[in-house]
C-alpha cells in the first residue's frame, strides 16, 4: 500500500477525533478533567425477574429525600407495567404490576441524587410509638438483663445505644446475648435485635437501610445502621464503630425490617444498584444555561445507556489504550510477549486483584498449570482434548487455591477468580510449545515481557484521567487508532535490537 494513503487516513482519522475533542472542550464546555468532588449521583435499580404466565406485582423500596440527600430528578422505565408510587410509615415504595406476562423481564428506577449539608434536621414534636419487642420466656428474661446492664452503664443515650452495639458484635457474647442472635449472626440480625432491645427499654428505634455514594460500580450492597429517637430527633448510629454518626456518603433507602423489596408472581427476582458520578447532569446543566448548541450529542453518547451498561463501557474503553501500549512495546521497544491480546485481558483482571498480588496470582497458576501440561504430553493426546484437559486442571487450581487464601484468611486470594480461565489456559498450552520448540528461556523470556506489558497496561489503564476523557470524549480513540496504524508500518530497529546489534554500529 502507498505511504500517502495510510498518511492521509492517519491525518483524517486524527483530525477527526482531535477537532471533535475540541469542539466539545471549547464550545460545548463539555468537562476534560473527573468530578472528583462532585455531590451529583446518578443511582439505578435494575429489577429483574422471570414471570410465570399470571398475574405480576413487584415492590421496591425508593430512596426519599432527607437532610443529607435531595432527589433532584427520578424515572421509571416499566414498559407495559402499571406503575404506582406510595408512602408507607416514612418509606416510599414503588409498585409494578401487570394483568399477565411471561418470560424474562428487566425494570429500571433512575434517580439523580444530590448531597446536601449535614444538618439535625427537623424535631419531630410526636414521639413515635415503640413496637412490641415480641421475647417471649427465656428471650424476655435474657433481654431484662441486657437492658439493666447497659443502663447501669449508661448516663445518656449516646451512651447507652453505644454500650448495646458493643455488647452485641463482641467477638466473645455472653449467654444471652448468643440466646437473642441465634445462629444467624448477621450484622442485620445484630441491628434488629437492638431495636426490640431499646424497644423493651421504651426507646423507639429502627434499622435504616441505604448505599454508599462513595463507591461507583455495579451490583453495590446495602448497608445498614441504627436510628434511635432521641429529645425529638431521629439520630444515626453506626453498627461497627458504635459512634452516634454514619459516613456523610450514605444514602438513606429505607427503614425496617422488611426486605427492599416483594414479589408475586415471578421467578427468580433480583435488585441490582448502580452508581456513577453524575456527569450527564453536570453536561445537562450546560444545556440548561445554553451553553451546548446540539444536545442531540448527549441523547446519542455513552450518557444516555443505563448506568450498570455505562460502567461496562468505562472498562472496555480503556482496552483500546491497554492495546495501543502493547503495540508500542512489541514494535517499537522489542518486548516478546505471549500473543496479542493477552497481556492486555492480564491487565483487566490486575485491575480487580491490584498489581502485586495479580501477579503472584498468575505466576502460580501458571507454574502449577505448565507442570501438568508437561505430564499431559507423555499421555500423547490429540490438541483439542489436551486444551480442554489443563482448562480444567486450572478452573480446579483456582478452586483450591481460594480455599487455601481463604483460610488463610487472605481476602485477595478470593480474586483469583477474576482471572479468565480461557487467558491461563492458552497462556499454559503457548508457554509449554514455545519451551518445547525454542527452549526454556525464549519461554521465560515470553513470560516475563506478558507480565510486563500487563503490568504496564494497568498503570495506564487504572489512570482515572484517562478513563474519563474516553467515556466523555469517545472519539478519542480515533487518535488511538491512527497511532496504532502508524506504528504498524514501523520496519525500522527496535529498541532492545539496538543493544543486541551495537557492535555493528560501532564499525
């Protein structure tokens, strides 16, 4: 192919993706740097569920605004669902329904959420109405002991819920406090139980259930703390440190006792919470004040696909950089590595295992896989069956070697099931060839250079600069693409070359 036509799709490609840049950052406004301080959320609840044919009813506990959190804007995606919204003792809850359906369903609730200041909030003149704690014989004796220990303990409420906390997640309870938990020591079975206790002591209280703002992903737990009532006031317990205030970041869902939410009708029912910094709103604002001449540009961007789909998306667009840095090591630096690709998939699964221990991770697996493929070529077998054979020597190696971490009370040993089974096993099966055809230490050599530009490709990759300006500005990786066409004609010495061949340059 002529020079000129691969520099003229260069340029094209470029001018394309740095002028659309451009005209984003100057005219749009669109932001180039991360909203680390951003007190503007987007939160989604993904429900899903299998119908059954009948009648359909789903009900999910929403967020509702307090003193720390604003809902600024929310939507309901229930297409063919009838949808009701109601109020239900300080909770709000909405309710799906549908005469009859069938197969697999997903509803959405997305909300924009705004942090407010931290305040008292409003006294509530009428005491709430203590619930009956429910013990009963040997309950109720061990529960009027709980009582009089903390009192005896306590000089005001702070004191007492403090006290109670304690005394419940102690790693060595007493006999009636083992009574009242049972066997389902939960943090949530600990925190109903308080209730009933403060409830028996004439306290009202509750179990407030919410999300943190602070971690952005897919498929985010609840957490949940203690609300007691106190001289007019809801106060916020935290369940671990016992301390008579919870994190500014959490979120308030919903309180008591009730799971978040209740289905009729269906199988297999799930909740997925999302959460992303609000940077659709920040743009939409521009749009707001004039500033953004084609909206157009954001019904048509990453911003416009659900949250959990837009998380997604954050990580697969970082792989066109991971790809770019391993073509410019191989090309241009010399490094040898196995394959294309698979240093850069290594890289995707340090970013959940961190580097240090997504090494030492891959080292193992792959010493102990490469061993059991060597003793799989004296058993003579056909190429397919013999893959297929160290695929399942490695999902077997990653088993035990959770078990192991774990007992060992080593939590990124859990990790190691991140790792694609797929990658391990091709890296095994391409290691083991090139031992046999080119020697030990090509092979070591072609390990090591995979490590290093996986290592690489998640420093770069793990960039949160550069995670940004790929999903704000897609376009961006037109640039990556011209650079990688670039390099891909490059026929001249390599770096590593250059110390192999100095004697020649010397004469």
């Amino acid at each position: 192919m002529n020079n000129r036509h691969l520099y003229g799709l260069v340029f094209v490609l470029m001018a394309a993706g740095l002028g659309l840049f451009f005209f984003k950052v100057t005219v749009l406004g669109f932001p180039v740097t991360p909203f680390e301080e951003s007190e503007i959320w987007d939160v989604e609840a993904s429900v899903s569920f299998v119908a059954q044919k009948k009648p359909v009813r789903f009900s999910l506990f929403l967020p509702r605004n307090t003193e720390r959190t604003s809902i600024v804007n929310e939507q309901f995606l229930s297409r063919g669902y009838g949808l009701i919204t109601r109020n239900d003792d300080g909770n709000r809850q909405a309710v799906w329904s549908i005469r009859k359906d069938t197969g697999e369903q997903t509803l959405y609730y997305h909300a924009t959420v705004q942090r407010e200041g931290i305040s008292s909030g409003r006294k509530i003149k009428k005491i709430p109405d203590v619930v009956a704690p429910g013990f009963e014989g040997p309950f109720l004796d061990a529960a009027n002991s709980v009582v009089s220990e903390i009192v005896s303990e306590s000089a005001d409420m702070d004191i007492l819920v403090a006290a109670l906390l304690k005394k419940l997640n102690s790693d060595k309870p007493d006999d009636h406090v083992l009574l009242l938990l049972g066997k389902k020591n939960t943090l949530d079975k600990k925190l109903q139980t308080a209730v009933q206790i403060l409830a028996l002591h004439g306290s009202p209280a509750r179990v407030a259930h919410g999300i943190r703002l602070k971690e952005q992903g897919r498929d985010l737990p609840f957490v949940h703390w203690l609300q007691v009532f106190d001289n007019g006031f809801w106060k916020n317990y935290h369940p671990l440190t016992f301390e008579p205030e919870i994190p500014e970041d959490y979120l308030f869902w919903w309180h008591g006792a009730a799971p978040v939410f209740t289905a009729k009708g269906v199988d297999n029912p799930k909740v997925k919470i999302s959460v992303s910094l609000s940077l659709e709103s920040a743009i939409n604002a521009l749009v707001d004040r004039g500033q953004v001449l084609t909206p157009q540009l954001i019904a048509f961007s990453l911003f416009s696909l659900p949250i959990h789909v837009q998380t997604t998306y954050r990580i697969l667009l970082m792989i066109p950089v991971g790809a770019l840095l391993l073509v410019f090591l191989r090309n241009i630096v010399g490094v040898k590595t196995f394959g294309t690709f698979t240093p850069v998939l290594i890289a995707l699964a340090f970013r959940e295992t961190e580097l240090v221990w997504g090494l030492f991770f891959f080292s193992i697996m792959v010493a102990l896989g490469l061993s059991v493929r060597f003793y799989l070529e004296h058993l003579k077998l056909l190429l397919v069956p013999r893959i297929a054979s160290v695929l399942i020597v490695v999902v077997i190696l990653m088993a035990v070697f959770s078990i192991i971490t774990h007992k060992l009370g080593l939590v990124r040993g859990l990790s190691v099931a991140i790792f694609p089974m797929v990658i391990l096993t091709m890296t095994i099966e391409r290691m083991s060839i090139v031992w046999e055809e080119r020697g030990p230490s090509e092979a070591m050599q072609q390990g090591f250079g995979s490590l290093l530009v996986a290592s690489a490709a998640f420093a770069v990759m793990n960039i949160k600069m550069i995670e940004h300006v790929l999903f704000v500005f897609p376009e961006m990786l037109l640039v990556c693409l011209s650079g990688t066409l670039l390099i891909g004609r490059y026929t001249g010495y390599r770096l590593t070359e250059l110390f192999r061949f100095k004697v020649f340059l010397k004469d």
